[in-house]
C-alpha cells in the first residue's frame, strides 16, 4: 500500500514537470531590441561653458574728474581710434584757459617793457635829463676853459675859476647818476623774473588746454565698446573706469574643463562655440592655450583653457557666457556602438552578443567616446548584433526574439 502511494506521488511530479516544460516550451521568447555595430567617424568631444574676451582690448579711464554731460557712444557700438565716448563738464576747465592766457599777455607785455629798456614814461625822462645835462656839461666846460686863459692873462680870479671847475664835476657826476639810473630800468633779475613768469603763464595753459581736452574721453583704438554702463549726468573721479574697447573679428574664449578631462586636450583641437543668446549659430577656433593651474570653480575643479575663435560678424559679445565642444580626438573607420548596449559585470565591461537566436555575454575593450556612441577597441566585429538596454531582465544565454533599431 505504502508502495502505491510513493509510485504515485512521483508520477504527479514528473506530470507537472513535463507540463511545466510543455508550457515553457509553448511560449514565445521576449522581444528585445538590438543593433549592429557598425564602421563609422568617431569625434570624440568634451562638453563645458566658458566665456569670451577679446584678443585685443584697451580700457579707458578718466583723468580727471567731472559730471558726464554727453553720451556719443552705446555698449556694443564699433568706433574708430579718437571717436569720442563721453564728453565731461568743461566750464572750469575753460575759465582756467582763459585766466592763463589774460597772464600770458601780461607777462608778454612785461616782457617787452623790459628789452625796451623799461617804461616808456621813466626811460624818456632819464633821457630828457641826461640830454640836458650833458649840454649843461659842454657849456660848463667851455667856460672853464675860457677862464683858464683870462686867468693866464690876470683877467680873471682864481675864485671865478674854481667856481667854474666845480660846476663841471657837479655835472659829470650828474650825468654818471643819470645813466645809473637808466641802467636800473632793467636789470639781469627782472629780465629773468619776467621770463620765468611767462613760462609759468605759459604751463598753466598748457595745463589748462590739456584738461579742456581731456574733457572728451576717446577710444584708444579701433573696436566694439563694451563695459560701458555710464550715463548722462554721472561723475567719475579720475582713473575711473569708463569702457573697454576690444576687437571682436577674432575673440578668446576661456572654457572651463573638468580636472579629469584635461588630459584629452591638445593645442591645435577644433572648438566649436554656442551661444543661448543666438540659437542655431556656431563659431569655430582652436585650442591655443592650455592651463597652468588648476582653479575652482563652484563645486568643480577645473583648468582654464584658452582658445581662439573666429568671429567676422562680431556678433558673439564679450563676456558672453558660452557652451563649448571641443572637438578632442578623431577616429576613421571605428567600430561604434550606441553607448546603452554596453554593460558592466563586475570590473569587465562588455555586451550581450546575438548568437543564435540566443545572447552571451562578450567581453569588450572601449576607446573614445561621443555623446551617444563609444568606440570598440576588441571583442567586436562590424555587423555583430548587440542587445540595447531593456528594462526585461536578460541574461547570457536567454532566448530572444531579435528587434533590430
């Protein structure tokens, strides 16, 4: 009786195990989407942000101080060497011009005064007086001597003659006080006062002249204003920021790449540029200048790479926010495959391989990557089905229904 039941019991096992494996039979396998990996140009890219400069730029600043009365330019305007940017209040600057020049006139009109011997009133006096005198002089003299000869003949006193005498040395000491005088209009000192005030006349309008000028602020150079911000009725301080001029036919673009990434990156690599402010445009330049340092940046550490760009419409601004590709590794005839077929087990990385109407897994070495696609170095051929990712469960040696995207 106990035997019967034990026969029993494994004829009911092995029924529903061959039902089992009837059903299982029965059922179709899942359908699982594949692709092929396939023989393409791969362009390995580095996707970062970075902002531009120009190449060539200047600042400009104001020397003096002042209220803004004139505006001529606007930010991102194009101007040419010496165009004015903004003109300051002029009415000091003006009334110290004019005050140096009324003193340079007088200090001219000194100056003649003084190589025409002094002034005119004083100077003909002094000649008037030594004219008479002088005359006075000559007929003293010849009294004297018409004296001396009726003295020789007794007709005459010796008093008359002494008399005589003295009147002669009173004159010619007179007439040695008048050209004293006369000398004394001008002397070696007031010739140099007089000069050194006229050059001080003259640097005080030089002075003068140079603030008027420097109440228009010019361009330095021949580019696009930028940086500028001023308006109507501000005052700056002098060495106050103004603008920058820069040119913007070929501009720098700093872009800012990951630390880890920094050893993809060569001189000479092409960088393509975007801008959110203008969908649908691109400019393109070379990396011309790698980073010295690292440096933060937000929560990221990165290298600050310098590159060149060209930019013959200037329509990408300075300090415009960008997004960069860098364009940093190129390879003919690669074996790609979409970056969702690959899996990891593990430490390997690798693929489920169609075999059959079955997957295995395939072990795979990867070389450069682009955004959607890597490169297989080994471990695949071109035309090999891979599985894509799925969200069913397949592992190696799965039956599957193949769905080729």
């Amino acid at each position: 009786m106990i035997r019967s039941r034990s026969w029993l019991a494994i004829l009911l096992v092995a029924a529903a195990v061959i039902g089992t494996w009837v059903a299982v039979k029965k059922k179709p396998p899942p359908e699982v989407n594949f692709t092929k990996a396939a023989r393409e140009t791969l362009v390995s890219s580095l996707s970062t942000n970075g902002k531009v400069e120009p190449i060539e730029w200047m600042p400009v600043r104001s020397e003096r101080a002042g209220v803004i009365t004139r505006v001529s330019v606007s930010k991102g305007q194009f101007v040419r060497k010496g165009d004015p940017l903004v003109e300051l209040d002029t009415r000091v600057a003006s009334a110290d011009l004019s005050k140096a020049h009324a003193a340079i006139q007088e200090a001219q009109a000194q100056q003649q005064v003084l190589t025409q011997g002094g002034r005119v009133a004083e100077r003909q006096q002094i000649e008037a007086d030594l004219s008479r005198a002088r005359l006075d002089l000559d007929a003293a003299q010849k009294n004297y001597q018409a004296l001396e000869r009726l003295v020789a003949k007794q007709a005459a006193t010796r008093q008359e003659l002494d008399s005589a005498r003295q009147l002669v040395d009173q004159l010619e000491l007179r007439i040695q006080a008048l050209e004293k005088n006369k000398a004394a209009l001008v002397t070696g000192t007031d010739q140099d006062i007089a000069k050194a005030r006229l050059q001080q006349a003259e640097s005080a309008a030089a002075v003068a002249q140079t603030n008027l000028d420097l109440n228009v602020i010019r361009a330095p150079m021949d580019g696009t204003v930028y940086d500028f911000d001023l308006k109507q009725g501000s005052y700056v301080n002098p060495g106050d920021p103004i603008a920058k001029v820069g040119r913007l036919d070929r501009v720098r673009v700093t872009v800012y790449v990951d630390e880890p990434d920094l050893g993809r990156v060569r001189p000479g690599e092409l960088v393509v540029i975007t801008w959110d402010a203008l969908p649908g445009h691109q400019w393109r330049g070379t990396v011309d200048k790698l980073p010295a340092q690292i440096v933060p940046l937000g929560t990221r550490q990165v290298g600050e790479v310098g590159c060149v760009i060209e930019n013959p419409d200037r329509d990408l601004l300075a300090n415009a926010n960008i997004n960069a590709d860098i364009q940093a590794t190129v390879v003919e005839n690669a074996i790609a495959i979409p970056k969702e077929a690959i899996r990891r087990q593990g430490s390997d990385t690798g693929v489920l391989l169609l075999e059959g109407d079955r997957v295995v897994w395939r072990k795979v070495t990867l070389g450069i990557s682009t955004y959607t696609k890597s490169q297989v170095i080994s471990g695949l051929k071109d035309g090999n089905a891979v599985v894509l990712l799925s969200e069913k469960p397949i592992q190696s040696g799965s039956r599957v229904r193949p769905v080729f995207q």
